[in-house]
C-alpha cells in the first residue's frame, strides 16, 4: 500500500491549501478513433473491443515527501487503452447498430474496472468521442504531469505561465500546486495568464511565502516558457501565439493529442 504524506496549508485571510501527496502508479483507460475503412468497421461490429497496454510507459515528478528528502520523487502513468473505428460515427445515427456499439463500448469500461481497476474518473475520451456522445470530463492531474515532464526534458525551464478558472475549488488548487511542486525549486517566477482572482492571490501567496517566487499577471503567456493552462479556454485562445513563441501550451486538446500520439505510436500487449 503506498503512503500519504499531508503538506502544510499556506493561507490567505483565513484560507488554507492543504495537499496529500498520494505516491503511487495511476491507470488510466483511454478510448481513443482509429482510421480504418468500411469493411474493418463491420468485421468489428461482430467483435469485442479489444484492450491494450502500452508498454512504454508515462513516468512524471511528484512532490518530494517526507522525511528530508530535497529531490522530486517519480511517478508513473499505466496506460491502458481501446481504439473503436472511425466509421462508427455513422452507425451510431442507426438506433439497431448504436445499440451493439454501446454494449461493446460497455463491456470494455466494465472490464476496466472490474479486472483493471480503473475508476470512472480515470477513462478518458478522445476529443472526436467526447463530441460523438456529448460527454463532458476532466482529466487526471498525472496527465498534466506527464506532459509536463516531457516539456521539462526538451528544455530546461526557469519560467511557467499558469492560467486557472477564475473560479476554482479547493481540489484544483491542490492539483495545481502538487503539479509545479517539483520544478518550483528551479522556478525564478510564475505569470498568472488571466485577471487576479481570490484563488490566483491563494496561488501567490504559497509560491511566494514557500520558495520566493515572485507572480505576475499577463494577459499573454511569456515567450519560451511552458504554459500550463487548466482554465479550460478561460483565459483565451492564444495558439498562433504559443505556436509561434516556442511555448508548450497544456491543456486539454494538448494533453488529449499526447495521449491519442503515445498509444497509436508505442509498444501495446492485448489485455483482453
């Protein structure tokens, strides 16, 4: 069983983020599209959806936990994934052959669960199925990580441009501090991409009573620096921008493109 470790809350008129620090390996289901022509979607309309592992693994930087410890941890994404053909978007408008996919579609989520363990938090639907059946998701925060890690590796960073709803529960803020943690040690500021709010000062208050660091605001992300965006297109529409300015812009599509990526060019064993 891995541990819990419970960091001090940092506070604000009375407000506090409290973070748990959960070490562990995180699975996660990804349903993804697959291009494929006709023929393939009738032959797998007939079949079970099979389930794959990719071997290649998502590892991330946690925290670092108790006990003296100066260097950030390692963490790990296992990722577990199905891809339906694309030409279910057109049976789907059939009620007989939308019924056969959403059994399919149902005995793989249940097989996740059930022989996987993955929760329903953790299945996450690519961009074109979440439009196909009108789902709304949020993604696991070791998503974010792993993204960002790779950013990290590609080039060493001493900026972050943040940007968080503009209004922001306590998980989020949690999540968004158990993110920078590792790199905050190495971070000589933070721009805050977007208009201050009571949970942008909660965020500035414990960067700067923590490690030093001193936010800014901007209405645009800096230039060369990574953009960890959880605002969830709150804080505007800049991609020509971030394109054009060498900035890993993360988000959701982001995220969502690294996973379709990762599971369509790795290593993959069948589950099922």
């Amino acid at each position: 069983m891995w541990g819990t470790q419970t960091v001090p809350c940092h506070k604000r008129d009375g407000n506090c983020i409290c973070l748990a620090m959960d070490q562990h390996v995180k699975n996660i289901f990804y349903l993804g599209m697959t291009e494929e022509d006709e023929r393939y979607v009738r032959r797998k309309r007939r079949e079970p959806i099979p389930v794959y592992r990719n071997e290649q693994g998502c590892a991330f930087l946690k925290a670092p936990g108790g006990g003296g410890k100066t260097r950030s941890e390692a963490g790990a994404v296992r990722l577990y994934f199905a891809l339906l053909p694309l030409g279910i978007q057109e049976e789907m408008k059939r009620k007989r052959l939308k019924k056969r996919w959403m059994c399919k579609i149902s005995d793989a989520l249940q097989f996740a669960e059930e022989c996987l363990g993955i929760r329903g938090e953790d299945v996450v639907f690519s961009h074109r199925l979440c439009r196909l059946f009108d789902r709304q998701q949020a993604l696991p925060w070791e998503l974010y990580a792993v993204r960002l890690r790779t950013c990290r590796q590609e080039e060493a960073f001493r900026c972050v441009n943040l940007s968080i709803p503009e209004e922001c529960g306590e998980e989020r803020l949690e999540e968004t501090v158990r993110l920078l943690m590792p790199y905050l040690p190495r971070i000589n500021s933070v721009v805050m991409v977007g208009g201050e709010t009571e949970s942008a000062w909660r965020i500035e208050d414990y960067l700067y009573d923590e490690y030093g660091i001193v936010t800014s605001y901007a209405r645009r992300p800096q230039q060369n620096a990574p953009w960890l965006d959880l605002s969830g297109g709150e804080a505007g529409c800049f991609g020509p921008v971030a394109f054009g300015s060498e900035i890993c812009h993360i988000n959701d599509a982001e995220v969502l493109n690294f996973l379709d990526t990762s599971v369509k060019s790795g290593y993959n064993t069948k589950v099922n």
